[in-house]
C-alpha cells in the first residue's frame, strides 16, 4: 500500500461523486497508510473478525481516505469507489458503520473517541490482544466529550488504546488557534496520565516506529500520538488553503491536482 495511490484513489472519488472532503482526506493518508499495512491486524483478511484490531475514524469527514485504504485491502470494489456519494451508492460522504471495516458512524465531531475507548475496554474485558486505533482531528478536540473519554480511558488502564491527533491546523471555519487555542496538545494528554510524542504526520518511518512502541508499551496507560500534518497534502495549491475542506473539483483543478500526483509537474 502506497500512500501515493491512496491519494490517487480519494482524488478519484471526490471529483466523480460531485463532493469534497479533499483536504481533511489528504492530511492523513499517511497516518492510514502505515497502519493498514503494518499495523491493523485483521485475521485471514477478515475485516469483520470478532478478534480483529479496531479503527476508528472519528473525524468521519475524512472518510475517503478511509474508503481508499479499505480498497487497496480489497474490502471494497472498484465499482463502490466509483459510485462514491452518486445515488443508491454505499459509500456516503461521513463514516458509516454499514460498511465493512468501519467501526462506527461518525460525522458528528467528539464522538468516535468514546466509541474506541469502549472497544478498548470491551478487549480488556474478554482478556484478547485487541488493539484499538482512533484518529480525531486537532479542531474536533475542542469537544468536550473527548476530555470525558480520555479520563475513562486512562482510570480503565486501556493500554491498547492508541489516540491519533490529526494536527493539520485547521477546522471547517479557520485555523484551530482562530476558532479554538489547542496550546501544547502532547502536554494536555500527558496531564491525564497518557504517554504521549509528536511526531511529523507524514514520515512514515516516524509513524511506524511510534506505533510499534506504543503497542509494546503495556504498562496502564493509553497511548496518544500527536501527528503533526499538513491539510491538502500531496497537492501544492490545496495545502494549507482552507477553502479545500469542502470545495468541489472542475476539471481545471482536477486535472492540475492529477498531474502533480502523477509527478509531471
């Protein structure tokens, strides 16, 4: 799996299916990238085992980046990305737990952290090796349900919970320092009794070596990785312009955007 061809594929989707989620889908290609190839475990390629591994896509809107990895894995068809967001499609424009590898319905921000920490709790329960992944967006820890969860997640111990914070800078109405002042992210988490590193969001090395660490680490705590990312990126003039959390591609903007992934430009 190429973090190349995700973006590729979301690109695909977004100027087929009319909608545009683009930036938010690009800023973590990465961060998915290495974990459905290095990290989810899903045994015998079932992506609905009872004992599989969890992701959780709480930023739903950035759920084309989702849909692509799920694609490359061969949980979806060609044709479901090519229906993406057109009538009687399946794959609708925010998460949506009816599809196959997608944990839980999300769209309404604050919410997809308190549905991993109780996967994560449900796994200590029945004593499995379950790993549960969930990535939130910087702007979308404004919530105050996050902060809820993470004081259940760290007094329940749930060391096979990893938080992944999207840290592109923005949210839907401007930048997150504008809307929302996040300060020190990292410290925040630290101060609810996580372990927790910022790394770069798009070095996948950085990405892989975090999360094996994590993994390994059962020592009480869960686990916060806070990615640094930039928003649009992989597309010059999409990154860090706003406009592309939710504009529609033409065919001028299509076309450029499509020959910069492809290198010829």
């Amino acid at each position: 799996m190429k973090a190349n061809n995700i973006r590729n594929t979301i690109l695909e989707m977004a100027f087929s299916g009319a909608t545009v989620h683009v930036g938010c889908a690009f800023s973590i290609v990465e961060i998915l990238t290495v974990l459905y190839r290095n990290h989810l475990n899903f045994p015998a390629n079932d992506v609905e085992s009872p004992v599989r591994d969890y992701m959780v896509l709480s930023k739903g809107h950035g759920v084309m980046a989702q849909y692509a990895c799920l694609h490359e894995k061969g949980y979806l068809a060609s044709e479901d990305i090519q229906q993406y967001f057109k009538n009687g499609t399946r794959l609708k424009g925010l998460a949506d737990a009816h599809i196959p590898g997608i944990e839980a319905t999300t769209g309404s921000l604050g919410h997809g952290l308190s549905v991993a920490v109780g996967l994560a709790l449900a796994a200590k329960l029945n004593k499995t090796e379950q790993m549960c992944y969930v990535i939130v967006g910087d702007g979308e820890i404004n919530e105050g349900p996050i902060w809820e969860a993470a004081l259940f997640a760290a007094q329940f111990k749930l060391d096979n919970l990893i938080v992944i914070v999207d840290k592109n800078g923005f949210q839907a109405m401007g930048t997150t320092d504008e809307v929302m002042s996040l300060g020190n992210i990292e410290a925040k988490f630290l101060a609810f009794d996580f372990d927790a590193v910022t790394i770069d969001g798009h070095s996948e090395l950085e990405l892989d070596i975090a999360m094996s660490t994590f993994k390994a680490n059962k020592n009480g705590k869960p686990k916060v990785l806070v990615a640094n990312t930039v928003k649009g990126k992989g597309v010059s003039f999409m990154e860090n312009d706003n406009i592309w959390h939710y504009t529609r591609l033409n065919n001028e903007t299509y076309a450029a955007a499509v020959a910069q992934l492809q290198g010829e430009e």
